[in-house]
C-alpha cells in the first residue's frame, strides 16, 4: 500500500476516497453540475491511483501538483477552487 507523506512530515496510508472528498469538494466550489462532478472525480481519481500505484511513499504536494495540472487541463474552475481552499487554510 503507498503511504503519503503530508506536508508536516506525518504519513499515512493513500485514501482513494478521502481523495475523491477533496475532488468532489472543489468540483461544488467550482459550480459543476452532479454529472460533471461525477465525471471528473472519477476520471481524476482514476489518474492519482496510476500515479501512485507501484510507489512506497509519495509527497501530498506532489500529488496536489498532479491534480492540478489535470483539472487546469480539462476543466479549470476547478482547480481555482482547489486553490481558493488552501489559501483559506
């Protein structure tokens, strides 16, 4: 199972779903509709688990910069949302 090591140096265990949660959260911040965020989740989530697969350990900010660079792609609200979030952390 690939562990994902978080900005503070915590690691813990990559959660597809807990992923998909974030996904989804900027996909509602973003205006999609159900479909459209059904659509994306999935298609995003799909490429991070290819993207981890086969790895021990994996940086969160690298897989954030992965998610990025996918959603300024196909669907760029959605990635303003993602950004929007974090700077209100």
């Amino acid at each position: 199972m690939t562990q994902v090591k978080k900005n503070g140096g915590t690691v813990e265990s990559f959660d597809l779903a807990k992923l998909k949660i974030s996904i989804k959260s900027a996909c509602d911040d973003a205006g999609l509709t159900l479909s459209e965020t059904e659509k994306l989740v999935k298609e995003v989530s799909a490429l991070v688990e290819d993207f981890v697969k086969g790895k021990e350990i994996v940086n969160s900010k690298d897989i954030r910069n992965f998610i990025l660079k996918r959603t300024d792609i196909v669907c760029k609200p959605v990635s303003g949302a993602w950004r929007k979030f974090e700077k209100r952390k």
